[in-house]
C-alpha cells in the first residue's frame, strides 16, 4: 500500500501521474497518487486536472495560496492514508519501467532516498550552470550517498514511513528553496533513522536558467543564515554543512577578509561568468556562494 505524493507549483504534471498510474496498476497495488497545487495559476491548474481527472486513483487537491516548500509536503503527509509514503518532484520523469516496484523491494526500510538523474543532452547554454551541477554533485551512486547517508538525503525523490515523517516533518518556518533537505536529513539522524540508499532514480527536467538558478542558491543561503538564527533548531545542524564548515576554516586562519574584497571588486563580473558562460566553473560557483554567505551572515549580524 503505497501514496505517492507530489506537490505542484506551475507544472504540468500529467505524463508524470499518467506514467506513476500505469507502474502502480502493473502490480497491483494498493496506491493513491495526491498532486497538490500549491497556488498554482488557473492554466496549469486546469491542464492537470483535464489529463488527470478520470483516474479514481489520481486525488487533485488545490491550494488557493502558495503554503511554501515544507509545509505543502507537511500537508501531503497529513492527507495520505497509507503508511508508506512516496514524495516526488514534480519537475521528475521516471526513466525506469521498475520503478515503483525497485521501492516496493525496500519497503522494510523505514527511509529510502532513489537519487537524481541528468543526461548530458539536456545542455542548453542558459541552463549550463544548473546542469552542469546536477551532473557533477547532484548524479551521485548509492554506494556513494550511502558514506554519508544522512547528509545525502535530498526530497525529490524519496520514501519514508508516514509515522516516522509525522514525528520529524518539516520545519515549516522555511518556506522558500534551499535547505529544508538537508535539516530533514539531520534531523531523521538524530532521531536514529539511518537513510537507505538505492539506485533508484528520477530524471530532473525543471532545469532552470543560470540566472534564476543563482538567485534560488542565494535564497538558498539566506535560508540556512535563518535555520542558524532559530533557537528551536539543533546548533550542531549547522556545524555540519559544507559551506558553513569552510567558512570557519577561513575565517578561523583569518583569510575571509581577501574573499570578501575578491567579492566586492568582482562580483559583477563572477555573476556574468555563472550565468553567460558556455562552461561555468563550479570554482567560481563554490565562491560566489561562501562570500555571499559570509556577506549575508554580516548583515544579519548572526
């Protein structure tokens, strides 16, 4: 018994809910699939519903207003009725006639994250930064995520027990990109549930733009300056992530000074190479984001 839960925001879902429907109906499961429009416009609203509509299976439920990233998969949780629960991205295509039933085979195990696929001829030059770090940090093996398995934990593509999302959920405070992931990972952790890492993936097909990629990294950071700036959130989360971490490093050798005058001469022109370039560094990537962190965790004074 299975609910496969997808929220929505500005996305035509249909292929995605078609293609879950016949892999469900293949096995006979017991499933449902919620697509949850979370303030969708009315037009993408009404393209799901005429595609999907005549599935008993298929629950369409529509937010008028937009919760946020962690309380619409809270809300998801809450309204399904059996007790593992499937969360996908809506942005997602499955690339595998198994798919369904490759998580079947693991459903012993109380979380399970399949990972995410890019394929190489999905470059398009405004995309180049988005793909390019899909395919160098994001494409990861299981033999890999599983050395880190709770840092590895991403949510577009994973199953959990609904008892054990009820007791963790999402920190509902963070409402925008960035994070939300990898606090539920920490906090799934510290809770003594290890994550189960398979071979299992989805394929990413909301590639943004460099340029609206950039910005959701940098709200991306301004979430992570408001998890370190909420007591109810355990200090030791934020010890823990890569950026922070080198941020201490170089702040502790007291060298952050010459990041941040590298920034302030040159941040125009990192931008245009980011979001321009045929081949953006990841280099490049990797310090716009550390001096942006540093440059918002001065003015947030935290």
């Amino acid at each position: 018994m299975l609910s496969i839960c997808i929220p929505v925001y500005n996305y035509n879902v249909s292929e995605l809910a078609i293609q879950l429907y016949k892999q469900c109906s293949k096995i006979s499961l017991d499933f449902e699939i919620l697509i949850l429009e979370d303030g969708s416009e009315k037009n993408f609203v009404d393209k799901n519903v005429k595609s999907i509509q005549s599935q008993k299976e298929i629950i369409h439920i529509i937010n008028a207003h937009n919760l946020g990233r962690s309380a619409v998969r809270n809300q998801l949780a809450e309204t399904a009725k059996y007790n593992k629960i499937l969360f996908l991205d809506c942005d997602s295509k499955i690339i595998d006639d198994d798919f369904i039933s490759n998580y079947i085979n693991v459903y012993e195990n109380d979380v399970v994250c399949g990972g995410t696929a890019y394929f190489a001829n999905q470059y398009v030059k405004s995309q180049s930064l988005r793909l390019k770090y899909g395919l160098k940090r994001e494409m990861t093996v299981a033999a890999i995520r599983k050395k880190n398995p709770n840092k590895s934990f991403t949510t577009n593509n994973f199953l959990i027990s609904k008892s054990i999302f009820n007791k963790i959920k999402f920190r509902e405070f963070l409402k925008d990109y960035g994070h939300e992931d990898s606090l539920f990972g920490f906090e799934l952790k510290q809770n003594n549930y290890i994550i189960h890492h398979i071979d299992n993936p989805v394929l990413h097909c909301g590639i943004e733009d460099n340029d609206i990629f950039l910005a959701k990294t940098c709200r991306a950071i301004e979430n992570l300056i408001l998890i370190q700036s909420n007591p109810k959130v355990n200090s030791f989360f934020v010890n823990e992530v890569k950026l922070v971490k080198t941020y201490c490093k170089i702040n502790n050798i007291r060298l952050m000074f010459i990041i941040n005058l590298i920034f302030t001469k040159f941040e125009a022109q990192i931008e245009k190479h980011l979001i321009e370039s045929r081949k953006p560094s990841l280099f490049w990537f990797d310090f716009y984001k550390l001096a942006y962190y540093s440059k918002i965790k001065k003015h947030k004074k935290v």
